[in-house]
C-alpha cells in the first residue's frame, strides 16, 4: 500500500514540475505587455464605432431575414394551390378511365 501511494505522489509531483515549467514567468509577462502593444489597442471611438456597424449589420440581417421568410411563405401557398390543382386533375382522369372502361366493356 505504502508502495502505491508513493508512486502515485510521485506522478503528482512530475505532473506538478510539468505544469511549472510551463507557467510564463515574469520576464515573459513583461515582454507581452510593451507599449507599442498598448498603443494598438481599441479606444472608446473605435468600440462605439464597431458596435454602430454590429448594429447595422443587425438590421439588414433582420430585414433579410423577414425577406426570405415572406419568399418561403408564397412558394408553400403556391406549392399547396398546385397540389389542390393536381388532386383534381387525378380524380378527373380516374373518373374518365371508368367512363371508357364502362363504355368500352358495353360495346363489346
């Protein structure tokens, strides 16, 4: 048991020695951090701008939206006139088959 239990806190330990080494140290903090990045970063300005054009962008999105909403809506009613239509058209055809059946089978 005492075997089991040293090792296990020996693969803890490597583990934990792994993980250290791949911790950033403070030289690398201070490296990421230089002014020149500072100075690209986003001002107010430039947020406010980005979120006027997510904004807009929101809006033709939502008309577009509703556009092709409106399209799907006219091509399933036009869909359903035409399958009403056809319904007709097959249950004339199968009444007219009777019909000649009928009219065939008395002329013989």
């Amino acid at each position: 048991m005492d075997d089991k239990v040293y090792s296990l806190l020996e693969k803890m330990f490597i583990e934990m020695e792994k993980m250290k080494s791949n911790m950033a140290t403070k030289d690398d903090l201070s490296k990421m951090a230089t002014k020149d990045d500072l100075s690209n970063m986003a001002t107010k300005d430039d947020l406010s701008i980005l979120s006027q054009k997510i904004v807009l962008l929101e809006e033709k999105m939502d008309r577009n939206h509703k556009a092709l909403y409106d399209g799907y809506q006219l091509t399933y009613e036009k869909l359903s006139s035409l399958e009403e239509k056809v319904d007709r058209i097959e249950k004339k055809v199968e009444k007219h088959d009777v019909e000649i059946r009928v009219l065939s089978g008395s002329a013989r």
